[in-house]
C-alpha cells in the first residue's frame, strides 16, 4: 500500500477475515461481508504495525479458476482524501498469487459496468465480448504479483 499522506510505501499482509472482525467491518464498509463471509473465503488487509481493516477481497474457486466475488476498500480508503492506495490492488494481487498456485494464473470476475475499463486499464483485466465477464490470463496475474509484492 502507499500512505497517500507521505507518498511512503507501507508494510501490509493478507489474512483470513475472523468472527471478531465483522464489528470493524460493518463500520467501514457498505457492501454485506456477514453474508459473504459464508458464500466464499474472504481475506483481509492490513498494515504491519495495526490492525485496521484497509480493505477486503471474496474469492472462491470456480471451475478451472479463481473467482473474485467482491474487493472493498476501508471507508478512509476511497475518494481524494483517502489515508491508503493500492488497496484494491494489493488485494487482487493476493487473489493472482493464489490464481498462480492453485490454477495456473486464471481468475474471473463479474463487474459492475461503471468499473470495468478500471479493471481492465489498471489490473490487465480482459472482458469477454460486451459482457460484464472479465479474466485474467496467466501472464497478467503474474505481473500482478510483480508489481504489488515488489
């Protein structure tokens, strides 16, 4: 991640979201992770020296792929002022690190429309015809990894 404050990149991990968390989630967060949390695995992201939840990401397996469900950013990560950067990246390249070992690299999403060239510009994302259906191919998600595991 990148403290958008003094342009320093800051030290954080990806673990399994826990019970004790859903509190912290519901205050920093819009979409439902209670429900989530018993469709898929959900993995979150923190700094090495706290503990806030800066972001989260749902991804399950899918036939001979890596389903991302939902990534969500913390409340204090969106917009102009955001504390964080890289969140959502971050947490896609996770997801592509396990795509990597688990099923060649392949992942799939569906998008909301409104966010689909912002996959594909910034993530190397590739849509399937007009559809909403988006993948990364091996190669992508492993420049994925390069670029946000430096």
């Amino acid at each position: 991640m990148l403290n958008t404050v003094t342009n320093e990149k800051v030290e954080c991990f990806t673990s399994e979201v826990l019970k004790g968390d859903l509190l912290l989630i519901r205050k920093h967060f819009s979409f439902d992770w209670k429900s989530e949390i018993s469709k898929s695995d959900t993995f979150k992201l923190i700094t090495l020296s706290g503990n806030f939840i800066h972001g989260l990401i749902s991804i399950r397996p899918k036939d001979d792929c890596l389903e991302l469900r939902l990534i969500e950013s913390a409340d204090i990560n969106l917009g102009k002022k955001k504390l964080y950067d890289r969140v959502a990246g971050n947490l896609i390249a996770y997801a592509a690190k396990v795509a990597i070992e688990n099923f060649e690299g392949y992942m799939m999403t569906i998008s909301k429309t409104a966010i689909i060239e912002h996959y594909c510009s910034s993530y190397g994302f590739v849509q399937i015809g007009s559809s909403q259906l988006l993948i990364s191919h091996p190669h992508n998600s492993k420049k994925l990894v390069d670029l946000y595991y430096e």
